[in-house]
C-alpha cells in the first residue's frame, strides 16, 4: 500500500517544525531507496523493494532522496517486518547531523569533525560518507564550505588582485560595498550570497589551511576517500558545463574556491584518481577564463614550494599516466588526447604561480630598439599568396603573462626549478612537425604543446625552431621566385656571402650591411656561403666554417671590440672601442645567422648579455659570473656591520680605465665626488654602481648588437619558447662531450660495421685522445667543437668506408657529419693518420 507525503500540516508552521518535517521526509525516502518498504510487490518506482529497481550507492542515493523530497514524490508504508527502522537511525545523532549539513549544503571544519567523531564512537562511515558526496559532488556545496573565518590581509588581497585592471565593474561594487558594511567575523551566515568568506572581490575566500587539515583527517580512511573519489567524478562535467555555457565565474568570483578545495587532496595523484577523476577535473579547470587562471596562479604562488611541487607532481604524473599507457605516433597525436592536454593547460597557472613566488625583478628592462627594424618591401606579394606575416607586431606573447604583469625572463630565482615543469616521455612521443603546424594556425581546434614550452625540453623546442626558419626560409625563396617571373630580373633565392678568407670581415661587413638597409627580409633566407678561389658547394659545412673564421677574427682582442677575463674565460664589450657601431650589428646578425641555420658558435659571453637580448638590463647578481671580484667587492660592501663611510671612505664617484690604461673617473650621481656612500644609502651606490658596468658603459655598443641580432630573429618564436640559458646553448652548444653517446649514435657505410676491426680500434684510439684532440676531431667532422643541443647522443656522424689501407689521410664532409675513413693496417698508423688530420685541417679537408 501507498501513503502519499502532505506537507499541509499545522497552517502556520515555525520554522524549526519545518526543518524537523523535512529532516523526517529526507530519512524516509532514503530508507526507501536504499532498504525498500519490505513488500516484494511493490510498485512505487522510487521503493527498493519495487521489482524493477536499480539499486545505487549511498552517495547516489542521498543524492536521489533530496530530488524526491522537492518533487513531493509518493512514500510508502513501512511494511510490518520494517516496523521500527526510521525510528532507529532517526535516533542516530551522526545521521542527525550529517542531514543537517544536507540541509545547509556546506561544510565546515568543525562540522566535519563533529560528524566524523559521532561516525567513530558507532564504528558506521555512511552518515559522513553520505555528507561528503552530497557536498563535494555540489559546485555550489563545495563553493560555500570552508570559507575564512577572518577576512585576509591587505597583502593577500594586493597579492591576488594584481593590477587593478583586472577587476570589472561587478567587483569593484561589492568591494566598495565591503568596505562600508564588512563582514562579520563568521562568514556563514553570508554564504548564500556568494558574497561572504572574508575574501572580498578576489574570488579566493576559502580557508586553504582548514581543508588540508580535514584531507589529513579523512584520507586514511578508504571508504572516506572512495566518496571523494566517487564525488569529483560526478563534480567534473558539471563545472565544465557552468563554466563553458553558463559564465558562472563572473557571476560568483568566490567559484574559484572549488578548484582550491579540490587541489588540496593530496591523494589526487593516485591510480584511482588518473583513469577519469583527474582528468575530467583537468578539462574543467582549463575552461576557467584568463582573470579567473591569473587569481588562481597568484593565490598558488604564496602557498611555498611543498605545496606546488605536490600539484605539479600530480599533473606530471597524469601526463606520464596517459602518454605511456597509449600508444601515440602519427595518426594518433597526443596533441588529441583530452587528459594529456588538460593537464598540461594546468600546469601552466602552476608555471606562472612558480614565476610570481620566486624572486622577481618586474623593473630593469632594455629598452625597445630606437629604430624599428624594416619591413620587407615584398609585403604586399606575401598577402596575395596568403603569407602574410603574422608577427609583424613583435612575437607572440602567452595572454596569461600579459594578465599577470611577469614573464619567465623576470624571474631570477623560481620556487621550484623550471626542469621539473619537463615532461621527457611526453616529449618523446610529441610529433614535433604536426605540432608546428597547430602552433602557427592557431586554431581553438588543435593545440600546440610549443603554446606551454615550460613542458617542453631544449632538443624538442629547437626542433619546433628548426622548422620556423625552414618554412621561413622556403617562403622567402618562393617569393623570391615569383618576384624574378613578375619584374623579368633574376634574383637570389638564398643569403649568399662571397668572401675572400683574408678579408673575411670586410668582406662579411659591408655585404650584410647592404642587405640589411636594402632589404632585411633577405637575412630570412637559407645561408650560402662561398670563399673565393676555393671549390666547394655549401651543404652547411663550409657555413659553419665561414661563422668559425668570423667569430674567431671578431673576437681577437688586437682588434679592441670586447675585453676578455682571463679568470672567467668571457668576453665583454669593450665600452672604450674604437670600432664603429655597424661591427656590433655584425656580430649581432652573425648569432642569429647562426641561431636561423642551426649552427654553433664558439662565443664566450657571460648569462647577461642573453638576458640582455631577452629584455632585461644587468643587475648586481650578473656580476656574480661577469665580473666575480666585483661582484664580491659590493656584496661585502652591502654586508658590512661598521660604519661605510668613517671605515671605507668610498663616494659616488668611480675609476675606470681607458683602452690605454688612463684611469676614467665616473659620478654616479651629480657631484658624486661629494656624495659619501654610508650605510643608509649603500644599496644605491651598488645598484648604480652595477647599472654602470652592466648598462650605461657599454649602451652604444650593446644596442648596435641588439639591433643586429633583432634584425634576423624579430619574426622568431625564440623570445617565446627559449629562456636565457636555453638560448646560450642554441647558440654555443654544450660542452659537455660525451664520446660513448656518439659511438652509440654513429652509423657506418660502405662495408664497414660495428663490429669491423678498423672501428673497433677507430673508437679505442679516439677514447684514449686528452679533451683537446677530442675537440680537434669534433670540429674536423662536425665544423664545430660543441655539442648540439641535447649533447652528442643527437649528432648523427656517419663514418664510410675510404678505400683499402693507404698513406692518405682521413677526410671529412662537414655539412653532412662524415667522417671517410681509409682501412688502415694497424692501429699505430690509424692513429698517426687521424691526429694529423685533426691538427692540420683548418681549411683544408672540409667539405
């Protein structure tokens, strides 16, 4: 038999009999769903006793109990045998308050404690099971619960709205609002408003500290963690949905609070949670619009380095999860896999919490060149062919870091190293040429993985690089074709420089100063170098020869451009040269010739003129590796516990010398010669002291460098994917040689193998060399003693077959890393024919 539910009882009815009415109703279709009314014939849909029932868990089962509640849907009669059920756990207190927390769709620290401790005393979960699924399966539920008791710091409200551009209109109001009325010290009774938690218009109202604490309480229980589990499954698509559809963020800033709360499980990195939980939650927090991300990346940078590297190891460890677990290639790109890219979307707030909690330097930026660099005058041919350049306003900058105000260059110090944001086998499995192409369409479609390059190690952003100047390089010599068809004149297709080896910066000067005042674009084309009198077709080693010989003769210190320090082995701009400025945009162009045609130059510079090149101007930590004793000097100066001036007598004014020796003298402030440096203004003195060496002294000369190298990289992604010390090695390659990773990389042709007797005593012979043959012999095969990027496992040498045993000597094709290798008869003469090769080869025995 049915009873059907009133709800018309007493005509006026207070409200705490309300709330007694509706706890009793809740109990009975709960009961009814998961115990039934004890009659096997029943035929109420919604009874488990019905035939036809699909029993579900007690979490879907609360769930369902508070939908049948407000859908005023029938209940049945306790059957006889039933009798005394309801009446039983309405006497349970852990059932009694886990509904009142069902009615109030929120939780808080004490509540949870209080619900658990009354679970604990009856050994039976199911009351606080039941709470935290109804709750953290609830975007709304989760949004109210554990809100801050007192409102935050004026700090942490500085801290988490940034600019103040980045509030709209809504905020601002209930900002002025909370500044007339603020809130009370308890924040619940507000939170139906959305408005509430002491956390103002910065959408981060949650007390971060009272959720890791309740994690820690309720994690080591498994059924507990199972309803978590279960909760965000459910939680997941359903905040995808609010925020991709419906703008819920805009709406109630304080939604951030969800992904805060969520985050803190520290168990989200377990096997349960990677198969659906996980990356559905990913997905959804990558819907989350750009102010939304920049709150969430500026609340995560205070939480420390412990904190983040926890949800950076969760992310990682889903990535590695899904990359290892499928098999991806070709037509089945990881660039598809929703998992694989969620994760990555949010590791990039956490790349940015990283920056903002590290040591910063916002300020001490370069300058923009004065004079922009010239546009192509074949700009109107590229938009007829449809290649019309998409860069011409600068390269491309993530819209994240404009949000926040920071990039990766002005972070000196991050909370955790940039290498642990590396994910090496999802770089292994990366198919580097479809990416490119998604990165340059730009299509909300495809994603590119060069749009996150922190996730990204140096070989595979070079090799996203490499094609840039490729297509570069194809387009420009396509257009260049059409040009000769159109105006009926032949014209270059490639950069070709004829230089004469005895004249070779002359030579070098004025050819690519002519090209870069006539039309810079040609600087975009494929390198084709040619010396004069001499055979050879450039296939990249006579290339790589002619930027040898360019840098080995501007860098000679007869000629006066840079200064070298013998104890650091660097080189430095001469601030007293006599050279003019058009030698600086030399040698600027000639490293990003080398960076545009994959070649390595054998420069010397210290890390600042590459943070320099990036944007950013020398500060006192630059000295550290430029010029270590003065580095030392002024630390000890700001580090001194007497007094600067009775005991140091120092000024504002300082010597320098001349390129003749002449002492220099310098005021660093008007009339510096009468400014003592006390304690007080110690720091002014090193700060300008340190701008002086690193910037004012040397401006003419670095801008005409800047300029030079601009001229050939403005349209490049390098400012993009590469950080300062990631562009040092594009250019200088590591010197980090590790033989046994060639021999295991080498390949052979021409009837020899691995196992040949002639190799087999080739590799003894070269691991016997001192670094400096080995050197020699790198730069004999390759054109170049360094390592490539991602060292020498990454050079494919080829060693053939030249011939039976002979007095010649081994010969080399540069361009193409091999090396021929005549079959010698013994080991003596395989080793006397080989040093001598290597010693005497410069110019010689190059292809």
């Amino acid at each position: 038999s049915q009873g059907e539910a009133s709800r018309s009882g007493t005509p006026h009815p207070s409200g705490h009999q309300k709330r007694a009415a509706a706890k009793h109703l809740i109990e009975r279709y709960y009961h009814q769903l998961t115990e039934g009314c004890g009659d096997g014939g029943c035929s109420n849909v919604g009874c488990a006793s019905s035939p036809g029932f699909l029993r579900t868990d007690n979490n879907a089962a609360a769930v369902r109990s508070l939908e049948l509640y407000k859908a005023g849907a029938p209940l049945c009669d306790p059957h006889p045998s039933k009798k005394g059920t309801t009446s039983a756990h309405v006497e349970s207190s852990a059932l009694a308050a886990a509904h009142r927390c069902l009615a109030r769709d929120f939780l808080t620290e004490d509540k949870v404690y209080e619900i658990l401790a009354l679970c604990a005393a009856k050994d039976d979960y199911s009351p606080l099971i039941r709470v935290i699924g109804r709750v953290f399966s609830s975007a709304e539920g989760l949004v109210a619960s554990f809100r801050r008791t007192t409102p935050p710091t004026k700090e942490e409200l500085k801290s988490l709205q940034g600019k103040d551009e980045d509030k709209d209109e809504d905020e601002k109001e209930v900002e002025d609002q909370m500044e007339e009325d603020p809130p009370a010290s308890s924040s619940l009774s507000h939170v139906a408003g959305g408005e509430g938690g002491g956390g103002g218009p910065t959408g981060v109202s949650v007390d971060a500290e009272a959720v890791r604490r309740v994690y820690a309480r309720l994690l080591s229980n498994e059924r507990v963690e199972a309803a978590f589990l279960n909760a965000l499954v459910y939680l997941s698509p359903n905040v995808e949905c609010d925020l991709t559809y419906h703008n819920v963020y805009s709406r109630d800033p304080h939604y951030l609070n969800l992904f805060v709360i969520v985050m803190e499980n520290s168990n989200l990195h377990s096997p349960e949670y990677l198969e659906i939980a996980l990356p559905q939650f990913c997905k959804a927090m990558s819907k989350l619009p750009l102010a939304a991300l920049a709150k969430l990346a500026r609340l995560w940078s205070r939480q420390g380095a412990a904190s983040l590297r926890r949800m950076l190891e969760t992310f990682q460890q889903l990535i590695t999860y899904k990359v290892i677990s499928h098999e991806f290639g070709g037509r089945n790109l990881v660039n598809d896999d929703e998992a694989v890219v969620g994760a990555t979307r949010c590791l990039k707030i956490l790349y940015y919490a990283d920056v903002l909690g590290g040591e910063v330097d916002t300020g001490h930026n370069e300058e923009p060149d004065d004079e922009p660099v010239p546009e192509s005058s074949e700009l109107t041919l590229h938009e007829l062919l449809g290649e019309e350049r998409r860069n011409k306003k600068g390269p491309r900058v993530d819209p994240l870091e404009t949000e926040l105000g920071v990039r990766a260059s002005d972070c000196r110090r991050p909370l955790v190293p940039f290498e642990e944001f590396v994910n090496e086998p999802l770089n292994e499995v990366l198919e580097m040429d479809k990416d490119y192409t998604f990165f340059k369409v730009e299509t909300e479609n495809k994603f590119s993985f060069m749009t996150c390059p922190f996730i990204l190690n140096a070989v595979t952003k070079n090799l996203g690089l490499y094609y840039d100047n490729r297509i570069r390089m194809y387009s420009e010599r396509r257009i260049t074709v059409l040009y000769s068809l159109v105006q009926g004149q032949q014209l270059n297709p490639y950069l070709r420089l004829k230089v004469r080896r005895d004249h070779i910066i002359d030579d070098a000067l004025v050819r690519l100063e002519m090209i870069a005042m006539e039309n810079p674009a040609d600087l975009k084309k494929q390198l084709y170098v040619e010396f004069e009198g001499e055979q050879g077709v450039d296939e990249g080693g006579v290339s790589k020869e002619f930027f040898q010989l360019v840098v080995e003769e501007i860098f000679n210190v007869d000629i006066g451009m840079f200064t070298y320090d013998e104890t650091t082995k660097l080189f430095w701009f001469n601030p007293s040269s006599l050279e003019n400025e058009g030698q600086y945009t030399l040698i600027g162009i000639v490293l990003g010739l080398a960076i545009y045609n994959n070649c390595i130059l054998d420069v010397h510079f210290p890390m600042v003129v590459y943070r320099k090149l990036m944007g950013k101007k020398g500060t006192l930590r630059d000295l550290a590796d430029s010029n270590p004793v003065l580095f030392q000097s002024l630390t000890e100066l700001l580090s001194y516990e007497g007094s600067v001036e009775e005991d140091m007598m120092i000024t504002f004014q300082i010597s320098q010398t001349d390129l003749f020796g002449n002492p220099l003298m310098h005021d660093l402030r008007e009339n510096g010669d009468q400014i003592p440096v006390t304690n007080d203004n110690r720091k002014e003195f090193v700060a300008q002291y340190a701008d002086y060496v690193l910037n004012r002294t040397v401006e003419k000369q670095f801008k005409a460098f800047r300029r030079g190298f601009h001229m050939v990289t403005n349209e490049s992604p390098l400012k993009y994917l590469f950080r300062p010390e990631e562009i040092e090695l594009l250019i200088c390659g590591s010197r980090n040689l590790d033989f046994l990773a060639l021999e295991e990389t080498t390949e052979y042709d021409g009837g020899y193998n691995r196992d040949s007797r002639i190799i087999k005593e080739f590799w003894e012979t070269l691991h016997s060399f001192g670094d400096d043959q080995k050197r020699l012999f790198l730069q004999f095969t390759t054109g170049t003693d360094r390592a490539p990027v991602g060292g020498l496992g990454k050079l494919k040498m080829i060693i053939a077959k030249n011939g039976p045993d002979t007095e010649r000597l081994p010969t080399s094709h540069t361009c193409f890393n091999v090396l021929l290798l005549p079959e010698y008869g013994t080991v003596e003469k395989l080793r006397e024919r080989l040093l001598k090769a290597i010693t005497y080869a410069k110019g010689f025995g190059m292809l």
